[in-house]
C-alpha cells in the first residue's frame, strides 16, 4: 500500500472577518482525510490586523496572535509556520477568510500594492521551487498572485477583485460553484468559495473538488 499523501494547511487566524473562514478550513480538512490524505496545520506567529466583533462586525480595541487563534480551529494540533518545509509535504493549501487579505498579506487594505507576510512567501516560493501543487479558496488567490505575479487563478467573478489580480500581473479566469482553475506553469489550483453568495455544501463542493484535483496530480 502506497503511503498516504500529505498537505500542509496554512490558515490565518478564526473568523471570516479577520481571520481563516472556519467553513472553508474545516471542510478542506474534511475533503483532505475523506480521499485518503493527511494534513498539518501552520500558521504565522504574528498578531492580527485587528480584531472584529462576528456579531455586529465592528472593531473590537483588543489584539490576538494569529497562531494562537488559528489553533481554535486546529484543536491545538499546529506550528509556527516558520518551520514548515515543502520537502516533508507533498501540496499546500491555503483556505480564505479576510485573514488572508489582512494577516497573510496586505490585499484588503493595499489593493494590488500589498505586501506579503515573509513566511508565507517563503513558503510558497519553496513549495514552487520544489514542483509540487499550491491550492488557494476564496481570496486566498490574492496572496498567491501577489507572490508569483504572472499566474493564472480565480476568485469567482467580482470584477474588482479581478482586476486587482490582473494589476498584480495576474490572469483571472470567472469560475462558479465548485470549479476548479488550474495554473499548469506553477501548479496552482484555485476555486472560489465564499467570494461567491454561497451556501455550505456549495462550499464542501469547492473544497472537495480542489483537494480532488491536487491529490490526482500526485
């Protein structure tokens, strides 16, 4: 029996609003173990942005570790995502969630000028480097273009989020529900999640195809 496969999930806090979207992460990690892989989690040790009320979606005057919140999600079970290596791991994957425009790097509030959180570029510069697969959600395609620039992703079809991605040297191609674009130059899969109005088995269906589609290229 071959051994199973292992991806790395890099998420970027808890929360839609300032952190890793918690449907998007936990069916991701679902779909990892359902077609018969494994996963670790990272996330950067840094603080968050800001921190956002969920209820009423207003700025709280606090500040959170984006590792420490990330481990909600993870049940404790995560590391530093300086100590990630592409040579232990056989894909990448980053779920959405503003976290990934607010804490990975800068998109939500520098457009197509942000800058990218260190460890996160390292990350996915060595996971290139190494030939092996990057999968991004929701408006984690963002990070992703900022890194490599002349990449071909999707994050639905909102055309200002479009036309960011093109500005950062990007291609976009409009997607929908569970569809997968695929990057053959740098091994990147995208699919766009809650940048779409959607419902969750719409958003299992994304996860599923874009971990399915990964996993096929192994």
């Amino acid at each position: 029996m071959s051994e199973k496969k292992k991806i790395a999930v890099v998420l970027s806090g808890s929360g839609v609003y300032d952190g890793s979207e918690i449907h998007e992460t936990t069916l991701t990690l679902l779909a990892i173990a359902r077609q018969g892989a494994t996963y670790e989690i990272f996330a950067p040790n840094i603080d968050q942005v800001h921190v956002v009320n969920h209820l009423t979606g207003e700025e709280m005057p606090e500040s959170r570790n984006v590792l420490v919140e990330s481990a909600r999600i993870a049940r404790g079970r995560i590391a530093d995502l300086k100590t990630y290596e592409a040579s232990r791991f056989d894909a990448l994957v980053f779920p959405g969630g503003f976290g990934a425009a607010k804490n990975l790097c800068t998109f939500a509030f520098d457009g197509p000028n942000c800058t990218v959180n260190t460890d996160v570029e390292r990350a996915v510069r060595q996971t290139v480097e190494a030939g092996k697969p990057i999968g991004a959600l929701c408006i984690a395609p963002a990070v992703i273009t900022r890194i490599l620039n002349d990449v071909e992703v999707t994050i639905g079809n909102d055309s200002g989020t479009a036309g960011a991605i093109e500005k950062m040297g990007g291609t976009h191609t409009n997607a929908t529900h569970g569809e997968v674009v695929f990057d053959s130059k740098y091994k990147i899969y995208t699919t766009p999640c809650y940048m779409l109005d959607a419902t969750i088995d719409q958003i299992a269906d994304g996860a599923e195809n874009i971990i399915q589609a990964i996993l096929k290229s192994l």
